[in-house]
C-alpha cells in the first residue's frame, strides 16, 4: 500500500503540500501499521503520528541547524526515529485562561492515547519533568517531555514578572475541538473529517499564548531562570524535537566534523542505557515592551535539536523492551542549551 493511500498521509497534506508531506515520510521512519492504516476512521494512534510530524516539521523552520541535518539525513538516506519532544510550562493557577502547569499540554494527550511514564525532579532548575508515552505504540511514536517550573521556589519579584507575563494567556482550545477530544478520548477515534478539523487546533497549543513580555520582565526572569525567560518568548513551543540513533557518540563525532554547533560533551544516564547530546539552540528575534509603550527587538534562543541512544531493558520474562526513561542529570544538562548569555 502506497503512503498517500492512508489516512495518515491524507491528514497530513492539506496542512503541509504533498512535497512537504512526502519529504517527511521519506526522512522519517514511520511504524508500518500507521503509515498504511486505511481508514475510514482516524485511530488515536494515527493523529498522535499526524501532531509529531506537524510538530517536528515546524521545529525545522525554526532552527536551522535541524534544517541542516535532516538535509544531511536524506542526502545519505538515513532515516531518522522522532524519539521525544520538549515542552516547558509553567505550574501556576490564574495564567489567564490557560490551565496550568502541564494540564495546559496533558489534556490534550490523554485522548491521543498518552500515559505518564516518568517523573523527574529537577531540583537545580527548580522545575519538575514528566513524560508520556503513546500506549498503543510506546517506542514507535514520539514521546513527549513536559516540564513545569515552580515559581513559588524563586523569589517574590520573580514571581510577580511571572504573573505579569502570564496573564494574558488565552486558550487555544475551542469548544469544538473539546468536544472532539472527548469523543476521541471515549470511543479512540475521529472520523476523517472531524481528524483534519481538530489536527490545527491540536497543533495551536504548541505555541506561546501570552503577549509579548516586557523587557523588564524578561531581564528579571533571566537573572534567577533561563528557562523560564525562554517560555516568556517561546510559550509552550517544542523546545526541541529529538532523533534517537544507534551511536549518539559517533554521530557527535561526525557532526562535529562537519563544523555543526553541537554540545560538547555527552551526558549519560546513572543507568547507562541512556546517551545524549545536541545541537545549540537557535538564536532568534522577539519582541519586548518597553517602559514607554514602544516594542523593542532582542535576540534571545529559540529551540533546539537533540540526539539520543536508547539500549535495551536486561531481559525479562523472555522481553528485553527499549529504555524509554529519561535521567534527571541528563535532563538539566540538556535544558542549559537555551540559557540566554548574550542578553
């Protein structure tokens, strides 16, 4: 069965052109099942694939150096497995009409299929990292790492720059869209129709949902967190998007060669069935207000892009499954590729 035949394919081209659309089933390896389901119905699992791919291709455009390695990948046709990608949020109540915390990005998971599989403390970042894997195909498609940062464990003035920045978020949810995730949620899938109408929607709440912060804000957020001076400019955007490969280390090693800005160093998990490294954040032009009333541009970093390795569980019962668990350590090592030191 030929790709553009299934559902998958026929969701994903009015949103990106069939040439966008084919580039990316190309370059990305795509469980069988998935890329070839049929239809008529749009099973939980396909529009969780469909929202990675969508996701993934907008991290492209936004750093130039994923750009450049996927380039890289098909010119050699390599594939790449879309491991995990990052959201950063904050745990707040009273963020405009956004929920807070990860509910503003859980919520609309639970119905594509997501379950926690993991909670991370991330004491010196002074956030809480958890992720959630696809029950019906946990290592085929992507994960997603949520973070929340704690404002209350920073100081008052923090805090207030953080409510200032925050309120006024609004929710990119419609009413119509949560009436379709109910319905996905209950019965498991859409028809096609109703996938394509919710699809964007689903895809909005990846993105930054308050106005432009103020620069005096940023610089207070800035001084006690960089991670949160990124979500005032990037919301709830994939901080990056991950390819899992057999060899993070080598695959440093040969990126580094080609002069590519990746990490210098590989972080490895307490367990050592987990590697990691990445390349460095974008740097990209946001807006900020000033105290006059004028709108000012700063570079500050965007996104990212990260590698990782996954080894296999010790056998068990015959089943030996991928590690699909994260490290605390490598997490908070991963996060500083977005501290701001140019502002």
């Amino acid at each position: 069965m030929r790709p553009e035949t299934g559902v998958l394919y026929q969701l994903l081209a009015p949103v990106l052109s069939t040439s966008r659309t084919d580039r990316l089933f190309q370059v990305l390896l795509i469980h069988h099942d998935l890329a070839s389901d049929p239809g008529p119905r749009v099973s939980r699992a396909v529009l969780a694939q469909a929202l990675n791919m969508l996701l993934f291709e907008d991290l492209l455009k936004r750093v130039p150096s994923a750009a450049k390695y996927v380039q890289l990948c098909l010119d050699q046709k390599r594939t790449i497995i879309h491991d995990h990608g990052a959201v950063r949020t904050v745990a707040l109540e009273g963020m405009g009409a956004l929920p807070s915390g990860q509910e503003a990005i859980t919520r609309v998971l639970r119905p594509l299929g997501y379950r926690l599989n993991g909670v991370y403390p991330l004491e010196r970042l002074r956030m809480t990292g958890r992720s959630h894997a696809q029950a019906d195909y946990p290592e085929d498609i992507a994960q997603f790492f949520i973070s929340e940062l704690h404002p209350e464990r920073f100081s008052h003035t923090f805090q207030q720059a953080v409510r200032r920045v925050t309120a006024s978020s609004v929710d990119p949810i419609t009413p119509e869209a949560a009436a379709l995730l109910e319905t996905l949620e209950k019965t498991g899938s859409l028809s096609l129709e109703e996938a394509q109408s919710l699809l964007p929607v689903l895809v909005s709440v990846f993105d930054r949902h308050h106005a432009e912060p103020a620069l005096a804000d940023y610089q207070t957020l800035l001084a006690e967190s960089p991670e949160m001076a990124w979500i005032s400019t990037e919301g709830n955007a994939f901080n990056h998007a991950t390819d899992r490969v057999p060899d993070v280390d080598a695959l440093s090693a040969e990126l580094k060669a080609l002069h590519m800005p990746i990490k210098e160093k590989v972080e490895t998990s307490q367990s050592g069935r987990v590697r990691q490294t990445a390349l460095n954040a974008a740097r990209v032009q946001r807006n900020f207000r000033t105290t006059d009333g004028t709108s000012i541009s700063r570079e500050v970093p965007g996104s990212f892009y990260e590698f990782i390795t996954r080894l296999r569980m010790p056998t068990k019962n015959g089943k030996s499954p991928l590690d699909l668990s994260f490290d605390s350590g490598n997490a908070q090592a991963i996060f500083k590729m977005t501290a701001n030191t140019k502002s």
